[in-house]
C-alpha cells in the first residue's frame, strides 16, 4: 500500500511539472493608455519571440511551470522587462515609457563646396546673418556677396524679391535647404515670399558662384546658393529677437 500511495504522489508531483501554461498579456502607452501593436516581446529563458497583434496583445503557449522574464520594445519606447513566476495561466500587462532619442547630426555636405574645391564661393556665417536680418527675404542677407545683384518689387527687401548672381536669375541659380531642391518644378524659380524671416532659422548660407558642386536640380550651372538650417535642440530654451523701423514696420 505504502508503494502505490508512492506511485500515485510521483504521478501527481510528474504533472504538475510538465503542465502546459498559457503566458498572455497586452502592451499599451504608459502615458496614453494606447495599444502598441507591433511591439517585440521575448521570453527567456528560451529565446522566444513574436510581436504584438493589431489589438497590442500577444501569446506564449506550451510554456512549463517556473520563472520567465518578458523584454517589451517599440521605437520610440524605452525598453522594459518584466519577470513572472508562471504556475498557471497568466495575463499580464506591460506599459512602455515614451522616450525621445536624439539621432547623431547628420551635415549635408556633398553639395558644398570646400577650401580644396575648384569653385569660387562664399560663406555667410549665422552671426553675419544676424547682423543684416532685420526680416528682409533671403536675397538681401546675401546682397555683399560678390557678383550678386537683389532686386525687390516694393523697395523695402521684403515681398517679391529676387537675385542675379553672375547675371543669372533665379531660374538658373539652385537653391536648396539642407540639400533638398527648392526651386519650382514647373518655372524653375524660388518665390523667398513664401519664407518669411526664414533667416531666424538658418545656420550659415554658402553661394556657389558658377558651376560648383550642387548635385540637385537643372539651374545649378548658373549659380547655387546651399542654405543650411540650425541643428535641433534638444534643451528647452526661449530667445526674443525684436526689431523697428520707418513707417511702423516691426519684426518679432
């Protein structure tokens, strides 16, 4: 008797070991309480992996009784782990942290040209930027380059504008903004009204004067002007630039 109560406790103590479980759960937005689908959950220990379904839930099966660590990431979340003790089936819920990465900047610099380059042209540094900005269009910061010539339909640098570098218009000058063409697809031209004070923004503006290294665009063979904007902060911070002039024209 006393072998068969043996027998029977072994049997019992055997299938508690070998149960299968079901480890469940959903991954949401810490902040937002929004479903993450998409999300890779691995468990160890087994290395096993899958990802989050549309409705942000996912689903291990067969799993035997013992300790597991789920690891939760998604771009843009930081990524989190949780250790469950399964005995049997199992939902949990795991909610991933917002978290912002600033990237390693990336310069645009094929398109510029350099001390080495067989180009002549002109760099227009942010401070001298500064200096001349008091909100005129783009083509009048650039006005003490050499073989530049603005013009502007009001007088005032501000509204229709345009430049001649080298008597060539606009049309035959490139312009882009961090390498990207701006010029019109249809007229090749650059309308600067549509970029009002744009100045506050830029870190310097290069003038190519002729051919140069410009790469983007049909007009580079007159002229090109690489304008390339301020690296992002990623700091809070406020800064108040103000300016006043003749017949009640201001700038914030």
């Amino acid at each position: 008797m006393k072998h068969v109560f043996m027998a029977i406790a072994a049997m019992l103590f055997a299938g508690h070991s070998f149960a299968q479980h079901t480890l469940s759960g959903k991954v949401t937005d810490a902040k937002t309480a929004d479903i993450l689908p998409g999300t890779t959950i691995t468990l160890q220990p087994g290395n096993l992996m899958q990802s989050t379904s549309s409705d942000g839930t996912f689903s291990f099966i067969n799993l035997q009784t013992g300790t597991y660590t789920l690891q939760a990431s998604f771009i843009g979340y930081s990524e989190q782990e949780k250790e469950v003790t399964l005995v049997a089936d199992q939902s949990v819920e795991i909610s991933l942290q917002p978290s912002a990465k600033l990237a390693d900047e990336v310069v645009v610099s094929a398109i510029r040209a350099t001390e080495k380059t067989p180009t002549t042209f002109s760099t227009v540094s942010k401070e001298q930027l500064e200096e001349r900005n008091f909100g005129q269009d783009l083509p009048y910061l650039l006005d003490l380059t050499p073989s530049t010539v603005v013009t502007s339909d009001a007088g005032a640098g501000v509204g229709y504008t345009g430049i001649r570098i080298r008597g060539s218009d606009i049309t035959r000058i490139n312009v882009t903004i961090n390498g990207v063409p701006v010029n019109d697809a249809e007229s090749h031209g650059v309308f600067f009204v549509n970029m009002p004070d744009f100045a506050s923004s830029v870190q310097d503006i290069q003038v190519q004067r002729g051919v140069g290294t410009s790469t983007n665009g049909a007009g580079a063979f007159g002229a090109s002007i690489n304008i390339k904007t301020e690296t992002l902060r990623r700091e809070a911070y406020a800064e108040t630039d103000n300016s006043f002039g003749s017949f009640n024209t201001m700038r914030n």
